[in-house]
C-alpha cells in the first residue's frame, strides 16, 4: 500500500496502524508544519515561522546538518483542527521526517494520533496542555514550559500581592480548558476556589456576554485563556464597563500581537512568559537571535512568539545533528533524548528517555501602553 492512502486510512480510524520509520533520501531534510497563516490567530504562526525559518536560513547557509540542507514546510490551518488534521496527513504523505512547530492546543490534539500511528516525531508545538504531555507519548517532545507551569505562576503572583477573588475568561475548547484547570488546580493548592468563568468560540470576538457574566461577580483579578484578539476585545469591554482590576494572560496569547490589538488599552496587562526576554542581549542566545533578526532581509520582529520559533528549531537541529548522517524518525528521537540539560545558550532543554518535557521556565512580564513588554 502506498504511504498517502495508508495515511489517509490511518486518519479514518485505523490507528493501531504505523507507517516503516523512512529516511530523507536526498540533500534535504523536511520538516512539516501545520499553523494558523490567515485568520484570528494569525500572527502566532507567522511569528512563530519567522523565528524558525531564521535559525534554519542559519544553519543551511553554514552546510546544513551533517551536510544536508533543512526545508520547513507550511501548511495554513487557521487554527481550526479539521483542516491541521488534513495538513498533517498532506505532510505525512511527503515524507516530513518529523513534524515541527504546531500552533495551539485543539490543532496539536489533531495531528498527535496520526504522528504516533506514523512513527514520526512531533516536535515543539505552541501549547502547553497537559493532555499532549500526559500519558507520556515517546514521539511528542515539549519545548516549552506546560499551563500548569504558568498558570501557578500567575496564580503565585495574585495571591500574593493580596488577591483572592479570581475568574477566568476562556476560549471554549480544549485549550481554555487546559487554561481552566491550571487555574482550579493551583487556586485549589492554597483552598481557593475560581471565583467565576465565562468562554468564547475559538476564531471569535464575540465577548459581551462573558464580560457581564464575569464583571456581575466582582473579581479582583481575571485570568485570560485565548488567543490575542478575543483577549483584547474582553479587555476593552470590560474598561468600558468600569472594570479596575487586573488582568493576566497565559503565553499562547501572543505577547506582541495582544500589545498591538489593545494599543494604549494594554498598559497594566500580564502576560506569563515560557521563553528568555526576546528584547535585549542578556544571555548568549538572545545576543545571537537578536543580532540575527536585525540582519536578516526583511527583518524579523523580536518578540516572544519569533524567540520561541528560534530556539525550538535550535532545539530540532541539534536534534538532527546526534541523528547522524542519514536521519530517520527513530534516529531523531534518538538524537534528542541524548540532549540532558541542553544549553541553548542561557535557556536550558533538559530531554531524555523517559522524559520529553524540555523546559519548566516561566517568567511575568507587563505590558506598558506604547506596545512594549516590561519585565
């Protein structure tokens, strides 16, 4: 059987199927992705692609890996699922020797079946849902620091400073679910309890009755768990409304695209961050990626969803530098469980057998009303 209709029939259900693990057979490595180029979430993908293609161009205009070139090939999903479950067997059926950099939680819950039927690696998608982290999958490497991570983060920082009386805002999906359990369980760790939810569709900004069901119940502070423009658009409605409290949103809103969206209207808003501060030299690998995106033509914006694309392609050629001269999908997996307390250059992804989660790294930032981000 052909390797595109078997993918076709592993996508109709027959996943205790798997694909033999193929090598690149010429010059090249292909590396597939499927992310959100048009619509609500388009700027993730875009920045997102952005980042990696510079660290691949890098690479390749250096010999490439063990002398063959890397391709990145993108497939817009809109970041709706049916279609990323679609690229994905597009891609499988080009022979990607892994898949790379998948943006969003119900896109990434998609695609992971058919990576694992595949026997292909699925690496560093842009989310942080504990269901593609837990059970453990051997073909799913993380990347980034999980909800979990960052939403006790944020949790930590409002308790703190006094408050207890939080509601959380969500896209009604498996994403805004994941947001919503961090939240639960971390407010539940110190006998809290959320005070308050309300949901929008995914690829919507239809927020009005969420933010009067939310602002009737007087929160101190409200968690965000969307994606930038209907995060944005529950921030002025709420103004509007007379709302004064605080604001906090998880990573995968998109930092730049949030700030950009809201305008004078982000200052005061948080934003938890799973990758190093994008903005200036700190550490080695910002110096680099920095220096590297001010050079590129055109330019490539620093933010944190470009530093993100960067280091996961960094992390993916590394990878395919212990895959050794010819990689297969099993080589890769191989090469990166061999990356134990791996230095990127300041930012550490720690891998190995039996653990495929890379990072735990969380930091806070603030966004001002000029469109900059503030630690």
């Amino acid at each position: 059987m052909q390797r595109r209709s078997l993918l076709t029939h592993l996508a109709a259900g027959a996943a205790s199927l798997a694909l033999p693990a193929l090598a690149q057979t010429d010059r090249r490595i292909v590396l597939g992705q499927s992310a959100p180029l048009t619509g609500p979430a388009a700027q993730l993908g875009i920045q997102f692609q952005q980042g990696a293609k510079l660290a691949f161009s890098m690479a390749n205009a250096r010999g490439g890996v063990n002398g063959r070139s890397v391709e990145l090939r993108t497939l817009d999903d809109g970041y709706e699922p049916a279609r990323c479950q679609a690229n994905t067997q597009t891609l499988l059926g080009e022979d990607a020797l892994a898949l790379f950099g998948y943006i969003g939680t119900p896109t990434s819950l998609a695609a992971l079946p058919l990576a694992t039927a595949a026997k292909i690696p699925f690496i560093a998608p842009f989310t942080g849902a504990q269901a593609l982290r837990e059970p453990f999958n051997r073909f799913a490497f993380h990347v980034r620091a999980s909800y979990y991570d960052e939403t006790a983060r944020i949790v930590n920082q409002v308790t703190q400073v006094g408050m207890k009386r939080v509601a959380v805002f969500h896209q009604n999906d498996s994403y805004g679910q994941a947001g919503l359990d961090g939240v639960t369980r971390a407010l539940k760790a110190l006998q809290l309890e959320v005070l308050a939810t309300a949901t929008v569709e995914r690829n919507s900004v239809d927020v009005a009755a969420a933010v009067a069901g939310i602002l009737k119940s007087k929160p101190e502070a409200v968690v965000q768990v969307s994606a930038y423009k209907s995060c944005a658009a529950f921030v002025r409605a709420a103004r509007a409304a007379g709302y004064a409290g605080q604001f906090y949103n998880v990573s995968f809103v998109g930092t730049q695209a949030l700030a950009d969206e809201l305008g004078a209207e982000a200052r005061g808003v948080v934003v938890s961050q799973v990758m190093p501060y994008p903005f200036a030299p700190l550490i080695a690998l910002t110096n680099e990626f920095i220096a590297a995106a001010n050079a590129a033509q055109p330019k490539v914006a620093l933010n944190y969803s470009t530093i993100e694309g960067f280091i996961a392609a960094r992390v993916v050629l590394e990878g395919l530098r212990r895959a050794g001269a010819t990689p297969t999908p099993e080589t890769l997996i191989t090469g990166l469980e061999a990356m134990q307390n791996f230095n990127t250059g300041g930012f550490f992804v720690d891998f190995n057998p039996r653990k495929h989660v890379g990072s735990s790294f969380v930091d806070l930032t603030i966004l001002d009303g000029t469109g900059r981000v503030r630690r």
